[in-house]
C-alpha cells in the first residue's frame, strides 16, 4: 500500500480530509502565528489512544505536525494560484479554476476539467479524453447510471465498492487505493463508499466516441433528484413499454430525491459490500475483469528518491482498444524525476498526493522564430499539489520535483502508449551517453569523454531534488574546464 | 420476403409510387372528402384482373384502401412537417428538406443527406459517413461510375443487377429486397432496375476517407451526360494516353446524352442480368463477396409484435477496416421497440416502409443546468415516415412506434459496433431487473420487490404499442401502492 | 541505381547544384543567347580529365548540354511560376513559395511544406502528413535531435550516415540514392552527408500524432546553436538533475555555436561512418531494421515510357502501424503515365528530378451545378520540376508528363494504402476494357466492339507523351466512324 505509507490513525486522515477548501476564498492568513485548532485535536487525539505506548503518542504527534505543514503548504500553494489569477495563461497545467463542478451534493461531487483542447489546439492529440474526479463522503453511494463513454477508474484514495451491470446480473468488485478498473462504456454501474470514516476519491479518465470530447450521465434508475432519463419519454410511451398504469410511474419516480450522491446506513453498506468477487487480472486484455491493483505489480523503477508502478496494454488483440498506459510516480519528499520525454505518448498526470514543481520545455510558440539555424525553447512550470492536472506531449522534456513537506504522488494516464519508450537526458541510461562518440563530440563542440564525465551520475529514474542539493551545494563537481 | 409481406399486384405498387410528391408544395387539401382518383384506378385494376375469382377481387379492393390511406399519412405528415417548418431545429431527425437531389432525371434521382455536422457538431463522431438515396425508374439503366468513398448498400425495393468491374472483367450480382452488398472505394459499378414495373430504391450508405464527410461520383464511361471525367483531360493528353486522334474522342465523348440513369429496352435488361453469380457470403469478412440478404438470417429478435434481423462484423482480421452493424426492424402495426440504448454504437436509422414516432431522450443540451446534482434530461422526437433518418448517439434512450395503418421498417446503419450492445429499460431482459436488490432499493427509494413488480412485463424488444394501449387502458395494472 | 542513370563525373553535379536558385528573383534573362559560364566550366573540366579518352571527353561534354538544358528549364519554370503568382490558387499543386525554411545554416537547409490544410478542408484526410526537404552541403553534419513525429526519409540524392540512438547505444546505417528508412518518434538521430563532392537531399515525411499537423525538432545535445532543450529548465533542475555545478553546464552549452548544420572534415566524416550495420529488410514490418533501398526491389511495372518502384505494408500485426506505400515513377524523358485513380490510397508526389507536367480532374467545387443529371469536372494542371509537391485525392484520375529534356522522376507517398488499387483509364488493363459488353455499349451510347477498338492500345501505364505524338501526328488512328 504505498499512498497510505505513513499508518496515521484513520481518525487523523478524516480530520484533515474535513478542511474544505472553497476554491480562491477567504483563507486565514493568521494561521501560521497562532497554534491551528485542527493541529491541538490532531495531538489531542493522539494522547487519548489507550493502546498507544508513550513512544507511540510521540510519533503520532509528529504525524500530525508533518501532515499540518503538509495540508498548508497545498493551502498556501492554492490560494497563491487563487490571488496570481492560476494558470490561466498555460495550458499545459489546470488548477482548479479549469474544473467544472457537474454533480454537488451534501455527501459527494463530481469535478470535470475542461476540454483540453478548451483554449488551444495544441492538445487536439488527447481530445477525446476528459477527466473527471469523484469525490464521495463516508457511506455514501452514487446512484447507479451509465455513460456514454469508456470509463477508467483509478482509486486515489478510499474504499470503494463498485457495481456493474452485465447481462441479467450485477457483479460486484472491492476497490481499495491503488485499484484500476474499466467500465465499459454504457455499462449501468454504481459506487459505494463502505468507509466509515474516510473520503473516496476516485480519478475518472473518460475516452469519448460517440460526441467527441463530450461525455454524459444517464441515470436510468432515480426519480426526481437524480432525474431517470425515463421520465423525459411521454407518458404513453412509459405506460407502453413498462405496462403500468402513469399514475404508478409517476409515484415511482416521484420518490427518489436524496440527490445523485447520498449517505446511506453501515447497513446498507454492509449489504452492498456483500458478494463482491475476488479482484481478476489486468482488465486491459480485454478478457479478463474486475480490477487491477497498481501498487501490487512489481514496480518498474525503484530507488531512494522514487518508485515508478505502470500498468498497461501488451499485446491487445483488438486495435479498436485501447492504447493506454497508466502509471505512478511516488517521488520522495526532496527529490526528483529525470529529465525526460516520451517517445509517442501523451502523458495526463494528476497530482493525487504532496506539493512540488513541473517543468517542461517546449518549442517557442508564440510570436517570431529569431534565428533560423535551429528552434528556441521555452519553459512552461507549475506548482503541483492535490488536484492539479498536467500535460505532457510527446518528444517534450519534463521533470516533476517533490517538495520537503512530504512525498509527491502523480497519477499519470498515458495515451498513444502502444510502443513508447521514456528517455532520459541524465542518469544511469540516458541518451547522451548512448550516442557515439564522434557525434556527441560535434553536437556539444567539447570532447566526448568530458561530455561523458558530465553526463555521468550513477542513479536512474529519479535522483535527489534541487533543493537538498541547496543544503550541500558545495560539494557539486565542477566537471567541465570552466 | 419481409417488407413486401402484402402481396398486392405489382400495378398497385407501380401506381401509387408514382404519386410523385414535390416537397413543401401545393397537396390538394380536398382529399379527404372526394373519392381520389387514383384509390379509383386501384379498384378498377382489381376488378379487371380476369384471373381473379370475386373474393381475390375484393381482397386485393381492401389492400387498395389500405394502401391508400397508409400514403394519405404519408402525405399528411410530409405536408405537416413543410408547413411547421419540418425537423429544421432537430440535430437528430432529418426529414426530406435536409435531403439535397444531386442527380435529377426522367428515370430516377440520387438524393443525398446533409452532413450530420451541418447544423452541430454533436454528430461529429459520424462524421465520415454520408446517407444517399437512389431511386430508378423500371428498367432503367444507372451509368458506370466509382465513388471516392466505401459504399454499402442496401436494396430496400426493388430487383436490381448490379456489375463491379475488378481486375480485368465485370462481377455481376442480382439484388433483392433485403440485399446488403459493399462497393470498395474507387470500384467501377452500374446498377440496373431489372423489374419492368416497380420501382427501385437503394439505401446507400458512404464511408468517406479521402476528404472527411465528403464523396464525389466519377463516372469513367459517358459523354456530354453523364459527364466523362476523360473529358476533363486536356486533348494532347487524351490523344497521347488513348492513341486516337481528337476528333474520334470528341465524336466518341459526343453520343452520350441521356444523363446517368435513363430507361433501357427490355432486351438491354434481360442482356445485362444475364451471367450473373451466385450469391455467396456475408462481404463484410473481406475474403467473401457479393450480397447478403438481410432475410435470410435468422432474426434475432422475433414475436407478435415485432422482428429484428441483424448482421455484422463478427471477427475482421483487419481494423482498419468497418466496425458497421446493419440491422432492419420490422415493428408490427401498433406495436413499439422497448425503450433501450446502444452501449457503444451510433445509429443511423432510415425509415424504408410504414408510419409512426420517435423519441429520444438527450441530456438537457442549451442553456444553463438548473441544479447541480445530476442532470437533467429533454426528449427528442420526431414522426417517422419513408424516408425520414434519424440518429441515436450512444448511451442515449430511444422507443420506435408503428402507427396502425401498417408495419413501421426502419433499416438502421450502426457505427462503431463492435463489442456493442443493445440494453433495455423494460422486458424480459432489463437493466432495473439485473440490478443487485440493494441498489435498486437504494435507487429508486422504494423496496427491490415492488420496483421488481413494476419492471415484470414478459415480452421483450417489441412491445404493443402506446395506441393498442390506449383500447384497453382500463386493464393497466397499477402496480405500486400510489 | 536509377536516379543517376547517366555516369556524369561527380563534379558537374556539383557544379550544377552550386547554382542557388533564391526564390522569384533576379533571373537573367539574357542567359539563352551568351553562353553560359558555368556551362563553358562544366565543358572545360571534360576536357581536363586525363584518364578520359576523346570520346570520353565528348560524351562528357554532351552530357554537359543535357544537363545545362534541363537546368535552364527548370530555371525558366521556376521563373514561370514566380510573376505568374505560382499555384498560389491551386489546392493541390504546391511550389517554392509553399514551402517554409525552418532551418538555414550556411551548410543546408531544411524547408517544409505548409500544413496541407492551410489553404482548404479539402485534404484533411492527409491532416496528419507534414513534407519536409533536408539540403546538407558535402562533409556536413546534421546535430543530433529528436521529432515528436513518426518520420519517413528518402534518399533523393547523396550519400549519408545515419546514426540513431536505440537504448544504450547508436545503432548507424549508411544511405545512398533510393533507401528509405523510418525513424520512430521520439528516437534521438543525426545525420551526416559522407559525400566529399555531392550535397545530400533527403524527404522527409513527418506522421504527426501528439499535436496533429504539428512537428516540432528537439535537439538534446548542443549549446547556444542549435540551442539545447535542457538549457531551457531551470538552472536548479539542471544542477540537480545532471549532478554538476551550473558555472560548468553553462560552460557546457556556450560551447556550440555553429549551428544545426555545419561543415565536418573528412576525417570526421571517415570517423563517424565507421561502423554502421549492413541494412537488413524493410523497415515497415515491424521487426526489421535498418534502410531498404527502393530501386533494388523489382520494378513493378517497367517499359520504354518508364518505371515504377513500390514498397508497403504487406502484412502488419498491428493496425496502428503505417499503412504507407512508398512508390517511385521513373518516367522516360517525353513520356507520360496513363490516366488512372487510386482506388483508397491519397497520393503526396514529389517531384526529385526532371521537368513536366501533371494534370488531374476534380468535381467542379466551386460555384453552383449546372445540371442535375450528373456532375461535372474540372482540370488542375500544373507545372513539375524539382521540388514541386502534388497531392491526388483517392479516386481522381491523373496523368504525370515527361518534358523531352530528362526523365520524370516523383517520389510518391501513399497515404492509407492497405487494399489500394490503381485503375487506369488506358492501356492493356483498363476499366472500359474490363466492363461488360451491353454496359460499356449503354455507357457510351455506341457498340461495344468501336470503343473497345478505340481504347485497344497494348502498352501499360507508361506510354509515349503528347509531345512525342506530336510529331507523328498524322499516323494517330481514326478509330471511331466520325
């Protein structure tokens, strides 16, 4: 279990989970001078845990320090993105303002970033791709509907149980954090949240079709609040197909109004959670079902300052399918991602855990090429924190750095993924060093062997952030003749 | 034989096909109160049939009014759709102004729809797919031509000879009633209307490639009309590549002049259908060729009320190529289709035969969502005549219903199916039924039994329709404790 | 090796290919009554050439007159084309003025097409598809980079390296006139031109995915110029990511600055095509690697009038793969090809050699139809000579015409090529031949044995040009009875 990999007290995540954050509002600027109210219950909590030795209590205390800072750097990072107007101006990175709340109700709601394409064409690429985040209270359940697209669930966070309808029954799967499932699109499904205490965040990647970039709900069961999309045929049409008389329908759905997410009893939930099956195989092959645990795979790269955990199609029958990867970055606080590029694929990373910083370099677009003996870059940089979303086209260099505060957890969806390979300008494997000699010695002007000497640190993947290197920057080389 | 299932005498059919119908323009209103003249030359021919013993010649009297009402609605609906205006603000019905006459002569007419994108750009997802029209007089005679584009074709009235020139000579097939046949893109064909009294009417359907949404005709063999593309060649070229001087080409290109279907001598027919081959199998494979009578598969759906034949890609080796299902439904007069949707295909739906309405229902598109925790649904609809095309997006919830005066045929072309399928809302099989107890309980706020009591109707795809109904309304059970 | 079927010492292409052409300028028009400097240099380095024996030296000096004539035609086309306001108005021809140049340094250049939509939706099917030209002087070396494309690349003329990064190492191949290799997207790749004496031209076809239409070049290694994406991260991202003081990366990338092309000795040269791997099979299926040269496959169709060279897909596992066709037409100075379609496939032409001229027929799409009975079409014609790029949409017909001072010679990429057919118009196999007796009669309105004598020519898809038959004028057949 890797996102949960500090075992706070659920009591602790619940706290913290309940600072709602209204997005660009008034935020406290006193909270750093005084002692916070939620940081004494956090330790109060602590201290009254019977079965907590002293040792135990202390630590839980510094739990909750650590998540404090963690939960106000997101909120300072937030309202700074808030007052300096966001990302409004790039469009490679989206906050908030680029979500569009499509479903709020008292016990959830459903979050939908824009059309990426929205304000350019640059991402034309990933039209068809929309993303969505879920997030449902403790013992609630979403009422059952379908869509007009294929549905990829990602479990950020919480314990879900999912139904689909298939044929003339339900089959029921378990999600727990880290858990990948698809639903096919049309599928009638409904979630529940059987947590008692914790929030389910589920990250929605929806591939359209049939209206290209949109996708939409279809609540077939419900009454008034959710809408059945039966009440909007005529009521001979309803009184035909469904045989009963339009005074009974009209009582049936007339009955539903708690709202397309809704709490419900631990009851309830217990009857729900009951015959789920046992999780299958990767459901990318298109025969297997039911979820797929990422963290459970044997992670791809793995090292002090990160751990990488993919998952995607290998040899699909089908070319109508999908050509997805997905991936998961756990960056350790204080570190960082190489300098890298995908060779085909487009990567949509969602940050679901910690602070840090994206950069990526990209042709200069906008205005006159200056020279015309080759192309000039230019930067395009983010503040990462729970929620925001990038975008990374393919052959575009980037990296993505955690803060001290606490690990970086990126979900990424990688699209075109059939056959793509991520190099790296440095580390252990890194195209420098792959290219022969005589050629690095003409592109860099500079002989090769000091051109290796630079190029030549030993980690790969992921290597300790800019800002330790703060700490001892004396001890940096200075490789070249300079 | 399905759609000609009153076997009426040929004359009938001639003589009233003949009631050409300018769109939009002066329908004497009188009708209705005088006897027409044409349901008179109807009776007339029956009474003249000397093989006809006096009941065949009151059987086939009672057809002649049936008939003749059944156009009079046709009539009446096509005169209502021009006077209000007709489907103009309906992104999802496309009556006869949508359709545009690209090729006008005495012996027949190509018609052609507008783009599904014409008017919005939720249809974009069928984009690439043009709906066209031919009607040919009796033995009448279609010029040589290929198309920019894949081809389908349906034959929904009518005996006709088909020739596709491949390779270095001329394939021929016979085509029926039901008959399904692919013309690959860029195939020289003609068809001839082999029938001496009826008409034939093709539904062809264009999968566009080389320029999205668009197809053009290019007609090799002709002269001043149709048009040789030849022609078009600069002189020099044309001497060069054929090695004939200019005035033999010029005299050659000069004989044509009877536009590109014109009416042939019953020897020139009986010529050209001769040597036609066997039909084999379903094309759709890639290996097989010639048509496929939709008839003659084994429905799929069939009872009282209603029948579905269907056919479609079962296991193509290739992707590229089409992910197309033909189906036909032949809904019994009166009776309706269950209120259902498709999980992943477009449907592209052309009335061949009959009367009645449809109805969709699409998530509340123009202006604001009024709240916001699930949305809110609006219903499409639209009265359904021969010709009229309609399309069902994806996930969206449809019922078809036939009108009493006869059988509704609707000849549907469904995009993107593969892996597609149809669930219902009602009948034997429905998705409230496959819902786990709970759900539905939860769902509907009501109890899993009485929901279940309410979604019992036995029958399956085709109902009685809301018309039959409204007879015996008193009979309606009211199921729920209202 | 077909290009360079006449043996011509390798300094008068040279020579010749030292005539810089500055687009729509200056031309002298006095050039056809003096003699020509470079003409009377080219003969005087034939008469210098020892090892030439008198006849030798004569042949050389005609060739010299060959040559000279061309490239005066090419000149007086070029100028043709620049006060007449070039294609500027056609949608299908492109010349000089639709190229861009996105890379100049004083060793080459690298010039792309405008985006095939610019100018109208027509060819949006080819949306995709981006052309582009690479000129690099003899001893030149291309800088490392990398597309966010596919990439496809012709040899045109010259002799090249090629060395791309694969994993930790770089894999080098050597091109000569005719190979053809594919660089996967994303994969880091430099070129070098080995000739002492000749300049390198290469096509390159760029299958643009990420950002549809858009390519972009990333050069990793370099400095100021070609500048390095990585020196557009952060100075903090750099030092910590590649583990090296900033003074010393800056060092680093202040070192190159002699652009993105630049002239190498020829002991570089020597050094840096060591080594390359003996070129394997075709490149598209997949497994195989390494360049495929076009010219050694057996011609297709060969004769007098001319040759053509083909390559595609034949039996790809995967469907997401190409489906290109690459073809070669050499056709014979005063020849021309027969009048033929495409039956699927989109064709991009380029013309590498050689003058002539091309037309083809289009539906008449601008203004209103004039009747209704059948379309009619309209000619685009233009002017080729080396560089001019053409596209024929799938089924309109084309010919391509050898002016009589050199062969014809077009590079042609086949877009959607998998099942594509051509169907001539003329020639031993063509489409009025192949239809049936009664059709081709009704079609033309004249007995079918006279058009059949009329289209009867034996040769196949090269045959003599107009400019040939104007000669013999009088010996053109009268085949019809006008």
């Amino acid at each position: 279990m890797i996102v949960m990999n500090t075992k706070l007290p659920l009591i602790l995540l619940l706290l913290f989970s309940l600072i709602a954050l209204p997005a660009c509002l008034a935020l406290s600027s006193s909270r750093e001078t005084e002692v916070d109210p939620e940081l004494m219950t956090c330790k109060h909590q602590c201290r009254q845990q019977q079965q907590y030795t002293e040792r135990d209590k202390q630590k839980c205390m510094e739990r909750c320090d650590g998540y404090y800072k963690k939960k106000l750097k997101e909120r300072e990072m937030e309202q700074k993105e808030c007052e300096e107007g966001g990302y409004e101006e790039n469009r490679f990175v989206f906050g908030n303002k680029q979500f569009k709340t499509r479903v709020q109700t008292e016990n959830g709601r459903v979050r939908v970033l824009q059309k990426f394409t929205a304000k350019s064409n640059l991402l034309r690429g990933i039209e068809n791709f929309r993303l969505a985040i879920l997030e449902a209270q403790q013992h609630s359940f979403v009422s059952p509907l379908h869509f007009d697209s294929e549905l990829i669930i990602f479990t950020v966070k919480g314990r879900a149980t999912i139904g689909l309808v298939k044929g003339d029954k339900t089959e029921k799967f378990n999600l727990e954090t880290g858990d990948v499932i698809r639903v096919p699109s049309g599928t009638p499904f409904y979630i529940v949240n059987r947590d008692e205490n914790e929030k389910l965040i589920l990250a929605n990647l929806h591939i359209t079709a049939s209206i290209p970039g949109h996708f939409e709900a279809f609540y077939g069961p419900g009454g008034r609040d959710p809408e059945s999309v039966l009440e909007a045929f005529s009521w001979d049409v309803l009184e035909a197909s469904i045989k009963v008389h339009k005074e009974s329908l009209k009582w049936l759905f007339g009955r539903q109004n708690r709202g397309s997410i809704f709490r419900i009893s631990r009851e309830q939930v217990k009857s729900l959670s009951k015959g789920w099956e046992i999780p299958s195989l990767w459901p990318f092959g298109g025969q297997k079902r039911g979820p797929f645990n990422l963290f459970k795979s044997k992670s791809s790269v793995s090292n002090d300052y990160g751990r990488l955990y993919e998952a995607g199609p290998e040899d699909q029958g089908s070319l109508e399918d999908l050509t997805l990867m997905i991936n998961f970055a756990d960056i350790t606080n204080g570190s960082m991602s190489a300098p890298m590029y995908n060779s085909k694929a487009i990567k949509i990373g969602i940050v679901t855990n910690g602070t840090g910083r994206f950069e990526m370099v990209t042709p200069h677009l906008s205005g006159k090429q200056q020279r015309k003996s080759s192309p000039r870059y230019e930067r395009v940089s983010g503040e990462l924190r729970p929620g925001v979303v990038f975008v990374v086209p393919a052959g575009h260099p980037w990296v993505t750095m955690a803060h001290r505060q606490s690990n970086l957890q990126i979900l990424c969806f990688e699209v075109n993924a059939r056959g793509n390979v991520k190099l790296a300008f440095a580390g252990k494997r890194n195209i420098v060093k792959a290219m022969d000699e005589k050629a690095k010695e003409l592109a860099f002007n500079w002989p090769a062997e000091k051109v290796d000497d630079i190029f030549s640190r030993k980690e790969e993947f992921f290597f300790p952030g800019p800002q330790n290197l703060e700490d001892d920057e004396e001890e940096l080389p200075h490789r070249a003749d300079a």
